[in-house]
C-alpha cells in the first residue's frame, strides 16, 4: 500500500518519506541485506558519489562538502538496512519476498499487522535524502549504512574503517525526538539446548493446540522497563501446572520471534484424554484470569486457549514420512519438567535498575524465542548490562544451571557498551540546533539500555570520537504495533539539518 499524495504533500520536506517509502517496497529480514544495499548501490553511484561495498553488503558513501564548508573535518552518519520482523499469528506476510505495507492514520505511520522498520529505516530515508541534496549545507560526509544489526552486529563487525576518517558520530537508531543518546548497554545473545527424550503417544489420545496470545511484547533493551509479559514464560507455568494435575504428552512447543523482542506468542501441542478436555479448559481460563491480574499494571490482555490441532493419521500416509511421524512422538514428562525449571530457573527480566529510578535498567535478560531442532528444544535470550561483569556473571550462572538439567549453553554475537561522555562539542552543537528549530528547552541526554552499534564504531574508529544517537517518536519496535509519528519525523530531519550546517 503507498502513502496517499495528500499525505506526501504534508510530510514528504525533501523526499524523506517518499525514500522511506522506497526502502519500505524493498525486503531486508536482518541477513537478507543484499536487495537493499544493492538498490541503495546503484542509486548513489547514478548521483556520481563515491561508494564503497563489501562482501556483507555494508555501504560507505562518501560526499564532499558544500561550498564553504570543503575543508571542514568530515561526519560520519551511521544506520542499519536490516529490520526486526514480527507480525501478528493473523497476518500472512513473507518478510523475505514482500514489502512492508504502509499506512497512516492520524499523522502516524504504521504497517499492517507487522513491524513497520522505522528502525531505522528512518536513518537510510535521511542519509539517502542529504546524499541527493544540492540546496542543504554540510560538511564533507561518510554515511555507512550496516546490515545485521537486529541480530549479530555482523555490519558493524565486518566494516572495513580503513575507509574512515572522520572522528564525529551520529548514529541514527534512536527512538525520541527530544532524546539524545550518549552511551548505552553492552550484552550478548545466548542459545540454551535441551535433549528430547521421545516417547510414544498414546493413540487414544486427542491433540489440542495450548496458545499463549493477546500480549503487547517489544523491545527487550526499550520496553523491558514497562514489565510486560513474556509469553514463554507464561507457557513454562501453564505446562507446570497441567502436567501435574492430568495427563498429557507435549508434542511441540514453540514461542516468540527474536531474541531481543519481548515474546506476545508462544504455544504447545500437547495429546490428551478426550474427557480430560473440559478440565483443561477450565485450568486455562484460570489461568488466564490469574496472569491478565499480575499483568494489568502492564495494561496486557492475555488470551490462553485451548484448539483442535488436526491429528496425522499415519494410515493415510502414501509413504514413509519421517517428519509427521515424529511429531507423534512426544516429549518424556521428564523432558517437560526440565524444559519449564529451566525457563523459571534462567534469570530474566530486570535484574537491576537504577537505585533512585526503576525505568531506567542497569542489567535485564529477556527469553525471546523457544523452538525445536535435531531432536532437541532450544531457547534464544539476550542479556543487557552497562556493567561488563554482569554479562559474565550471568552467562557463568547459566553454564551452571543448565549443566543440573543435561543442557548445553552457547554464547553467541556479543556486542560492547558505549560509555558515556558528558557536555562534548557534538552534543552542545545539537542542543542549539533543536532549540533553534523546536523553540524548546526539552532536550534530554540519556544511557540506554538498548545495544547500539556505537559501542563497536568506537572500537575502531581511529582517534578519540565524539558521537551521539538521535530518532524521531517511533513506538513500540520489534513489535507489530511498531509507529512512527511523522511530524516527528520531519521536525527531526529539520533539526539533523541545522545540526549540520553548524559543523
């Protein structure tokens, strides 16, 4: 769906909309790059700019100054390509293959039941929008456009900074016009793997679907402060509780979408009696009532449901098929018990925040996804601190654990913090210019809880850097209510010009 001309014509100051627009009818699933860079690519070699790709599909283009300002120190501006895809269980969207349809309702922009990616797609929009310009005055520019950020900082990683000079940073992830961003968490993502125990199921038994829904989810560094629920760890307590209390065989669980997004779904296929059914349903709407209770602070509206999932019957089977005939085995219920103590055994949610303010965090874990593979189950997490040593106590702690249930525990795509400076150049010069566009005095400097790609620029960047993060309103990311409001969008891309001009 295209943005309507009336809408363009409101919104569209420079072209920022019409290319997050174009970059929006391009795919881009975090490892799956290689359309957008190339699109990005071709277009800025057309404008006669000088470009760099690697075998990534990372972009740095470079663009002089303008008049007056050809010897000035240059700027880096910095984004991602890659965007966090999550949709509601009701939407059909191939995230691989379809563009993300746009909408706006009340000047905010939102896709359909799936994440919008105005993270950060808003930050190629405006490199892509200040590399075309020949009215709006900057110093000289290197814009590197990153891919992978949303799960293994891969981009970041692989950059070649050889290409790079300048030793001022705006990064372009943030979520808040009047938020600058100086420094934020470092963490790592962690994969837990638990053996399956099969066993058979008994054929008199009836399969049901056990759904977790109806939850807000989020992002795991920006939302995890507001205590949503986490749908997996919902499902660990209802198994809990119905293994105990009757018989069933769980056959398949599964729950969430990334590691580092709050889960709003999970569910299991579990085998049970028929006359068993009722009870059950009275069990899980107990439960229901119990878990919209602990949550309603969060404002959640948790659904648990019970549904017919249809039985394979192996006598119609043409020939061997391995794969339906191992989701007829099921789980041991010891497998079960080990699998919902891990889950409520892991640290997770806010582990510390700050003393004398509880929505800013210090050091969380969020359990994002649970699944299956090669005859095991596997739950993906990603740790946050500002405090390197948590990050290695909590991965020594999980090692531990996991070792009492016979699971395995793998460290992966780990990513460093970005420690905080206070009133530098960078930052004095961006109050100006949104006091100078907004006419506000609202600016506020903060450390987030959210990994940035900052943390590893500054790594490798040569000489000390001066760096910020900056973003329009954007609402809900990693989830599919992800918005963005647009005159935010606009007055941002305003200040990040006046922003310039002055360096």
């Amino acid at each position: 769906m295209s943005i309507n001309q009336t809408i363009m014509n409101q919104y569209n100051v420079d072209n920022i909309l019409h290319y997050f627009q174009e970059i929006a009818n391009i795919p881009r699933k975090s490892g799956h790059e290689q359309a957008i860079s190339n699109y990005i690519k071709y277009w800025a070699l057309n404008l006669g700019l000088d470009v760099f790709q690697d075998e990534h599909y990372n972009l740095i283009i470079k663009k002089a100054g303008t008049e007056g300002y050809e010897s000035h120190e240059p700027v880096i501006l910095q984004g991602h390509m890659d965007m966090v895809c999550t949709k509601l269980e009701s939407v059909e969207h191939d995230f691989i293959n379809s563009p993300i349809a746009l909408d706006v309702e009340d000047g905010i922009l939102h896709a359909n039941g799936t994440t919008l990616g105005a993270d950060d797609g808003f930050a190629v929009a405006y490199g892509m929008a200040i590399l075309v310009s020949t009215n709006i005055p900057h110093p000289p520019l290197e814009v590197v456009f990153t891919v992978e950020e949303e799960t293994t900082f891969k981009g970041v990683k692989t950059l070649d900074y050889s290409h790079l000079q300048g030793n001022r940073l705006i990064n372009m992830d943030g979520e808040s016009m009047n938020e600058v961003t100086i420094g934020s968490a470092g963490g790592h993502g962690s994969t837990v793997t638990l053996p399956i125990v099969p066993v058979s199921v008994n054929n008199e038994m009836t399969k049901r679907r056990i759904t977790i829904e109806g939850l807000q989810g989020g992002h795991s560094g920006c939302d995890i402060h507001l205590g949503r629920a986490n749908a997996i760890y919902i499902l660990s307590k209802v198994l809990e509780r119905i293994t105990v209390e009757h018989n069933i065989r769980v056959t398949e669980v599964s729950g969430g979408s990334a590691p580092n997004a709050i889960p709003l779904r999970a569910y299991a296929d579990v085998y049970l009696h028929l006359q068993d059914v009722p009870y059950v349903q009275v069990l899980l709407q107990e439960e229901q009532e119990k878990w919209n209770t602990q949550y309603a602070k969060a404002n959640e509206n948790i659904s648990i449901s019970l549904s017919v999932v249809p039985k394979v019957d192996r006598e119609d089977l043409v020939e061997l098929d391995l794969e339906a005939i191992t989701m007829e085995r099921a789980f041991s219920n010891d497998t079960v018990q080990k699998l919902c103590e891990l889950i409520q055994g892991i640290e997770q949610g806010i582990l510390q925040h700050a003393p004398d303010n509880p929505n800013e965090v210090w050091y969380s874990n969020n359990i994002g996804v649970l699944g299956m593979a090669d005859g095991a189950v596997y739950l993906k997490m990603q740790v946050r601190s500002t405090d390197a040593k948590n990050l290695e106590a909590h991965y020594t702690g999980l090692e531990k654990l996991v070792q009492d249930y016979g699971a395995s525990a793998n460290q992966e795509a780990e990513y460093p913090g970005w420690l905080p400076t206070f009133d530098s150049p960078l930052q004095k010069s961006y109050q100006k210019a949104y006091e100078s566009v907004t006419g506000a005095k609202d600016l506020q400097f903060n450390v987030i809880h959210a990994g940035l790609e900052v943390g590893y620029m500054l790594d490798n960047l040569q000489g000390p850097v001066d760096a910020i993060n900056i973003g329009p309103n954007i609402h809900d990311l990693h989830a599919p209510t992800e918005r963005m409001q647009l005159e935010s969008f606009v007055t941002t891309w305003n200040i990040l010009k006046t922003f310039l001009a002055s360096l």
